[in-house]
C-alpha cells in the first residue's frame, strides 16, 4: 500500500501550487483592471462605467493580500513536511513539492 506521507505530499504540493496561481493571476488581474480604468479617464468616459471599473480593480486588489495570507499558511504546512519527511528524497512527489515550495518562495518574496 502507498505511503500515506506521499498523499499528504502531493495534496499539500497542489494547494500550494493552486494558491499561488491564483495569486499570480490576482496581481495580474489588478494590473490589467488598472490599465483600463486609466485609459477610460484619458479618453474621459462616462463616470458611471468608471467608477463601476475601479470597483472591479478594488475588488481585485482586495484579493491579492487575502491569497498571499492563505500561501503563507500553505508553504508554511507544506515546508514543516518537506522538512520532516526527508526520508522520502527519492519519491518523485518530494522533489515536486521542493519544485513547488521554490516556485511559491519568489511570490512569497514580492510585496502584496
């Protein structure tokens, strides 16, 4: 039978994983939200659709520091069982999680 220290591995490695796509894209989101809303006040269109605009870039920004809040708690949990499970160096699904954890670390390390 599997080892269930592999299954934790992986479940753990994939939230980290999702979490910090999810965060790449939020950032990504907000900066894309915030092109627009700037372009509509050059071109001076209609307040309405402006303000309704920044809502969505509020909303977006919003979200960045929530997913960041959330991938600190997922590197951290996934990191604590990297570092214990050391025995497990030569499963595939360990060093995928190392793979993960570096990927995770360079959002870590770019400000909210």
């Amino acid at each position: 039978m599997a080892d269930p220290r592999i299954k934790s591995l992986k479940i753990k490695s994939g939230i980290v994983k999702r979490i910090t796509k999810e965060k790449v894209m939020y950032v990504q989101e907000a900066e894309k939200q915030d092109e627009k809303v700037q372009q509509m006040k050059e071109k001076k269109d209609d307040e309405y659709h402006i303000r309704k605009q920044e809502e969505v870039l509020a909303e977006a920004r919003m979200m960045v520091p929530e997913c960041h809040k959330r991938l600190v708690k997922a590197y951290e949990d996934l990191k604590n069982l990297v570092d214990c499970e050391t025995d497990l160096n030569e499963f595939q699904e360990y060093q995928a999680a190392l793979s993960i954890l570096s990927d995770a670390k360079v959002q870590l390390d770019v400000a909210n």
